[in-house]
C-alpha cells in the first residue's frame, strides 16, 4: 500500500514495517581543504583560493549508496578547524538523531 502524499503518519507506518535490511555502518571525517577554484591572471596572482569542507577528503563528500528498508549508523569525525555536524533531513530515529523538530518517531519533513 502507497499512502497518499499528504498522510504522514501512514507513511511512518509503512516505512517502519519495511526496516528489515542491512545496517550500514559510514564513517565520514570532516575537515576544510584549500581548493584553486580559478586560475591565476593579473588581478588574481596564484589564482582564487576556496576554503572548503571536505568529507572523506572529497567536496562532494562520498555516495552513500542504501536500500529501503536499511539502517545506517553514521559516525562523524571533527579534524578540522571548524566543527561539522550532520543534519539528516526526512530521516526517522530516535529524537537525538534525526534534529530538534523531530518527533519521536521520525523528522517532521517528508521523504
């Protein structure tokens, strides 16, 4: 059964009853890495440098590739000078994981 767009709760439901995969375990380490975004001219001796953040040393950060029904443990390594934090939209979990705004069965946005 597809529940309608609208039905949240239908959609937990139905989302809740398929966690029969895997659980898929990332590890994602975050850092800031100085990345030439343009090559150097007159006005811009050595090119245009950009701060970025980095997962896994890559902007964008790795694919993270799951099927339904999976659970993923996520954890995040801070090695850089800002400190990262993960922001899991339309996710379900427990209220610590999934944000502020969540209920204790899921996030409050659709999937």
């Amino acid at each position: 059964m597809v529940p309608s767009p609208g039905s949240t709760s239908a959609h937990r439901r139905n989302a809740q009853a398929q966690r029969t995969g895997a659980t898929k375990k990332v590890i994602l380490i975050a850092d800031e890495k100085d990345f030439q975004v343009a090559t150097g001219d007159a006005l811009h001796p050595g090119g245009v440098i950009y701060k970025a953040m980095v997962f896994n040393g890559t902007t964008p950060g790795p694919v993270i590739a799951v099927d339904q029904g999976d659970t993923i443990e996520f954890t995040l390594i801070n090695q850089g000078q800002v400190i990262r934090s993960l922001d899991l939209h339309a996710g379900y979990g427990p209220y610590s994981a999934v944000g502020a705004k969540a209920s204790t069965t899921g996030s409050a946005v659709e999937p």
